[in-house]
C-alpha cells in the first residue's frame, strides 16, 4: 500500500496490478494476425472514423476505420491507421483519399451501428455502398465526398501526407479538417460537445461497444469494490465470452464477410 494526497485529501491505495501473473509477448515473434489481436484487443474503446469518399469515377465508398484519432490543433487535423483489404489488395477507402485528397468522417451513434458494420464488408470497387446499405448522401461544402445524412457530427477533411507504415502495405493518413458539422443541439456554449447526448459507438476488438457512462474521479471506493472483476453487459444476449474473432467472419484486415 501506499498513501498520496489529491484534493487536499490523503487516500491510501495498492498498487495497480500488484499480485497479477503477467504473461509477456515479444511483439517480434508474431505474425500481423497474432499481432493485430493483441493491439485491438487492448487499445480500447477505440473511436469509430466512419469514412466516406468518392472514387475518381464518383463512386461512393463508406467504411468504418477504428485506428482513428486526433492528430493535431492547428490546423485541426485527426489520423486514420489503414490495412490493406484480407487478400492484401489496397481498400477502396485508401485509394479514393490518395487519388481524389479528400475524405469526411462520420460520428458513429447506436441507430447506425449495424449499417456501419455492414460498412466494413469488403464490397466491389464499383458499388455506391450509401446504397448497398440503405443511406442517404449529405452534400458536404468543401469536399467532394458526401457526409453521411443522419451523422450528429462530420469533419470535412482534405489529405495532408500519407506515411507508409511497417511491411505490409499498412499507411497512417493525415488529414486536415476544413470544415466541422455538428447538429445544432450538440454544440453548446463555449464550443464545447455536448458528449453525454451522444451515446457513441466504440471498437472493442472486433465488437462495439456504446459508450453510456461517465464520470469524474476519485470514485467511491465502494463502487470500485462493487464493479471489481464484473465483466462487461451484452446488449445482443450473446454468451459473455463470445468474439467474433472465434468465427469464420472475422479477418485481421480490419473487414467482415459481405
């Protein structure tokens, strides 16, 4: 145990993680798949950057890429982390933003989740998957590539450099946000998000996850004690120790079965 003080106030606590057996991975023993498992099943919750794009044809392409973030301030600017498609193909995703230099990326909420999902099915390069899913386009102001309709928040983007990643064809793209579109009732004084309207979804490995709690700490040592080792609720009544990635379904590319 050791004591620090926050607040003002003294607290007492052990460790983290004292007494737990480690199992330590040597990260250049592994092949991409072992690797890719163990990397999106512990970076979590991850943000969903639903992307959309057109072609140098105008086709439409939607796909949901979950290694995404924020990447700077000035000029605001987020970061996608792309795969190649599982027969090692470049995604269409990461064609179009390299030849056309634009992309939009798109809030994820519960009542768009499945059709997201269906988003990451590997679709022939010729299909408008807005279509293919049942979406409607949103004409964006700066960018050629339509917003999703619907979407409570949108960054209209404009490429900034592409880096080429590792030894698989992997790339990190940079984009620099032109314009934000935030649905009215989110956006409140101050410029700050209204977040707990949202109710976002999140990559857990190769499931989601809706994001409906928050809180500020400390919390009460009770409630710790009450939600120690509690595993996580289903919202599908799927058994608790199910994954995807057990299943036939899943590949290390990042897409499902169509």
């Amino acid at each position: 145990m050791y004591d620090y003080v926050i607040d003002g106030r003294r607290e007492t606590a052990a460790p983290l993680g004292v007494g737990a057996d480690l199992m330590i991975i040597d990260g250049a023993t592994l092949d991409p798949t072992a690797a890719y498992k163990l990397l999106i099943g512990s970076i979590l919750p991850r943000a969903i950057g639903w992307v959309s794009t057109l072609s140098t044809d105008g086709v439409a392409n939607l796909a949901p890429i979950s290694f995404f973030t924020g990447a700077g301030r000035k000029p605001p600017m987020v970061s996608l982390a792309m795969q190649p498609r599982s027969t090692g193909e470049l995604k269409d995703t990461f064609v179009n933003i390299r030849d056309t230099g634009e992309f939009v990326t798109n809030l994820v909420t519960l009542e768009h989740a499945h059709r997201m999902h269906r988003t990451a099915a590997e679709f022939p390069s010729d299909v408008d998957e807005f279509e293919a899913v049942g979406l409607r386009k949103a004409p964006s102001e700066v960018v050629r590539a339509p917003r999703i309709e619907g979407a409570p928040i949108s960054f209209e983007c404009r490429l900034e450099r592409i880096i080429p990643v590792g030894d698989l064809d992997d790339h990190i793209v940079l984009g620099i946000v032109e314009r934000f579109h935030v649905r009215d009732d989110l956006y409140l004084d101050g410029g700050r998000i209204d977040t707990s309207a949202l109710a976002p979804v999140g990559r857990l490995a190769a499931e989601y996850t809706l994001v409906e709690s928050v809180f500020t700490t400390p919390l009460d040592e009770d409630l710790l004690d009450l939600r120690a080792g509690r595993r996580m609720q289903r919202l599908d009544a799927k058994p608790t120790d199910f994954s995807p990635i057990d299943t036939s379904d899943w590949s290390a590319s990042g897409s499902t079965a169509p």
